[in-house]
C-alpha cells in the first residue's frame, strides 16, 4: 500500500503522455487513490471490529490486487483514475485490519513491537517508492510499477488466511452503522477536496456540516462507527494529533530535500534519499516504547524533528544539509510509528480496528498539508497538481515549483515545536491526574 502510494507520483508526466485522456485527470492518478484511502478507513476499520479482521484483511488485499491489474493494464487515464480508487478501497481496508490483527493476535505485551516492525517495513517502501517509480517508468514502464505489488497482495492474502480471526464480539450481532459511514466518509471526502483546493471554502463547510451530523448520529446509534469514548481518551486524541503534524511534516521533507540537493547542489536521486532510510526505523523503535512514556517520547520526537527541519532549512553545505535531514527523518520516523502503536495502546482491544482506522484517516487527510506549508516560499499554488504527493513531478523531474524562491521547512518545524509543546502540556496534565 504503501509502496503504491508514493511510486506513481515522478511517472506522472510518462503516463499523461502515453495514455489517452484529458490532462486534467492526471493529477487524480494520486489524488484519487489517496482520497479513498483516506476517506474510507473509519468505515473500513468498523468493518475490520464487525465482521473480522483477517477476513477484511484479505478481502483488502484481494481488492489491492485485482485493481493493481487494472492499473497495470489501464488503456486510458479516466480508467486508471477509477482503477486507483478501487485500489484506494482496498488500501483502506488493508491497514487499519492489519494493525487491528497484529495487535490482538500478538502475545501479550508484544503487540507493539509486532506493530512497530510492520511500520519499518511500510516506512521502507514509503522511503523507496518515489525513487523505484522514477527508475522502471523511463527504464522498463510506469505499469511495472503495478504489476510490482500483485505479488505482494498475494502473500498478503495467504499470510492473512494463517492468522487467527478476532473480531469485536461485543457488537458482532449489531449492524453497520450506516449514518455514521455515509456521514463521516462525506466528511472527510469534503476535508479532503477542501486541502487539495483551499480557495473552494463550500468544502471546508460541508465537511464541517457533515462532521456535526456525523456526531449527532453516533449518539444516537447503538453501536456507533466512531466510538465518542476515543475523544475523550486525552492521550488517544493527542497521539493521534501529533502523528498528523508529523506526517504532514514527514511530506514537507520528502518533498523539500530532493529539491534542494538535486536542483540546489546536484547530487543524483538515488543520493538525494539516503537521508529517507532513517525513516524506516521508526516503526521498529517506536513498538519499544511502553505505553505510558508514548506521550513524552512524542514530544521528545517532535522537538528534534522541529530542531533539526529548522537546521536543514539554513545548512550552506550538502553534507550539513544531509546530517540534519537524516535527524529529521529519524524523529519524524519514530514520531509518526508512536501515532499507530500509541493509540493502539491506550483503547479497547476490541475497538483497535475502529480506533486504528480513525488514526489512521487522520494522519492521511493531513498529509497535504506538508506540501500547503512550503508552499509561501514557493509562491506556488499549493493545490497546483504539480507536486501531487510527497516527491511529485517537479520535485524529481524540475525546479522550484513555480519557479520562485526553493520551498522552505521554516513552517513544518514550527508546527513540530508547536506539537512538542502540545504533547508536554499533556504529559503533564496526566501525570497530574496520575497523583489524584
């Protein structure tokens, strides 16, 4: 899933040439993936609690598959577009099942380093996505991209079939709650659309209309999509909101880096992502990390990663420059793993599908912001399809965009600093509870 993410976004301009279609479309060969992704885990992870998680994990993965060969076999770009958003679907299924599956399958006490090795594995194919998607375009095809990951939903379907089947006994015999799916999707569709276009307010207030009846009707249902308690679990709530300020800020440097050592100092691509590998660490470091010092390690996390964004913003040299986005990279990297094995940690077993594909959505209908903050350096439009994802087009493929000033991490540091502040206060604030 995450591999497919990413991989597509430097292939953009082969495949507009090579495909029939409005150029227009080409920008939602990511976006759309990324949009149902994003939209529908809260649905997605419910349906994980419900109806069993190896089984939503396996029909996540046969969905990811299949859509893969219509990817890879899309004769046009308004049907690669919907095959992407079919893939979308089942990566929404995928994660959220997955990380319910290995927390409840895992003896206990281990169930966040199983959680954390599996985040290394996605952090590694994050980190080599843009890069493999920008060698086999030009040098095999962009659809080899695809066919790249049909085996890898194979095994994921036969390792899902090996595992043990858990479920939310406790509401098994309750029905979805299709209110809160129909409005909590519309919701987060209407956030979505609203980042990739921010001059069209009438989405930011749909997904505020929408988000207000979504809440009216998880009240009122039985056995809500969303469980209300997880906004009242303080550490829930903060976990999952630093891990979005460090997701979006994760996006600001993946696309940030390869600018300013590929266009500011010529170092080949392949260089210009060494710094990303620390990325994959994270997920392993962070599953070692006991639950009750998730909150303060977070905020550890949060302040070196702000410290050493501001440093990579004002190193003159390149090896300066890749020291500092190397610490970058290895803080966000545990920062945004504690976001998945933290909360995990601090709810209901029984709700940790639910409660993963919350986080989850969170943490993907954030991301674009990382682009939106370098974006007054830039004088870009931040909605231009041009940087359509963490190392878009004119980030592997040209200059600034927009051919101003290079983009700037002076923000997304702020906001990492913001978050370190964010997540001391409530550390604080629990250890005084604690004394109660």
């Amino acid at each position: 899933m995450q591999l497919d993410s990413f991989a597509l976004n430097p292939a953009l301009p082969v495949v507009r040439a090579e495909l029939p279609g409005a150029a227009a479309a080409a920008p939602w060969v990511v976006s759309g993936y990324l949009l149902a992704a994003g939209a529908l885990m809260p649905v997605a992870g419910r349906l994980a609690d419900l109806c069993g998680r190896r089984r939503m994990l396996a029909l996540g993965a046969a969905l990811f598959g299949v859509s893969s060969v219509c990817c890879a076999l899309a004769p046009s770009l308004s049907f690669l577009v919907a095959a992407r958003v079919v893939q979308g679907a089942g990566g929404a299924l995928i994660m959220p099942a997955g990380l319910a599956l290995l927390t409840n399958a895992a003896p206990p006490g281990q169930g966040r380093r199983a959680t954390g090795r599996a985040l290394g594995v996605a952090g590694l194919a994050t980190v080599c996505g843009p890069f493999l998607g920008g060698a086999l375009a030009p040098s095999v095809s962009w659809r080899a991209v695809f066919w790249l990951t049909v085996p890898f939903a194979a095994a994921a379907v036969w390792c899902a079939g090996r595992a043990a089947e858990s479920r939310d006994a406790a509401a098994a015999r309750q029905p979805l709650d299709v209110a809160g799916a129909v409005t909590a999707t519309g919701a987060l569709v209407c956030l979505t659309w609203w980042l990739e276009h921010r001059a069209a307010w009438v989405w930011a207030a749909g997904a505020v209309l929408l988000g207000a009846w979504c809440v009216r009707a998880e009240r009122r249902a039985p056995a809500p999509l969303v469980d209300l308690a997880l906004f009242r679990n303080l550490p829930y709530v903060a976990l999952t909101a630093a891990g979005a300020v460090a997701n979006a800020a994760t996006v600001a440097l993946l696309y940030v880096l390869p600018l300013s050592l590929q266009h500011g100092r010529g170092w080949p691509v392949l260089a210009a992502g060494l710094a990303f590998l620390a990325l994959a660490a994270g997920g392993p470091v962070a599953g070692r990390v006991r639950p009750g010092a998730a909150v303060p390690v977070m905020a550890l996390c949060l302040a070196a990663a702000g410290g050493a964004l501001w440093a990579t913003g004002v190193s003159a040299g390149a090896p300066a420059l890749l020291v500092a986005a190397t610490g970058a990279a290895a803080a966000l990297g545990v920062a945004g793993g504690l976001a998945l094995t933290g909360t995990q940690a601090v709810v209901r077993r029984e709700r940790a599908g639910g409660a993963s594909g919350l986080t989850k959505s969170v943490l993907t209908t954030t991301a674009g912001w990382g682009l939106a903050l370098t974006a007054p350096a830039t004088g870009a439009d931040p909605a231009a399809p041009a940087p359509a994802g963490p190392v878009g087009g004119g980030a592997v493929g040209g200059g600034p965009v927009g051919g101003g000033a290079p983009p700037s991490l002076v923000l997304p540091a702020a906001g990492c600093l913001m978050g370190a502040v964010l997540m001391a206060t409530v550390w604080g604030l629990e250890r005084r509870r604690a004394r109660r």
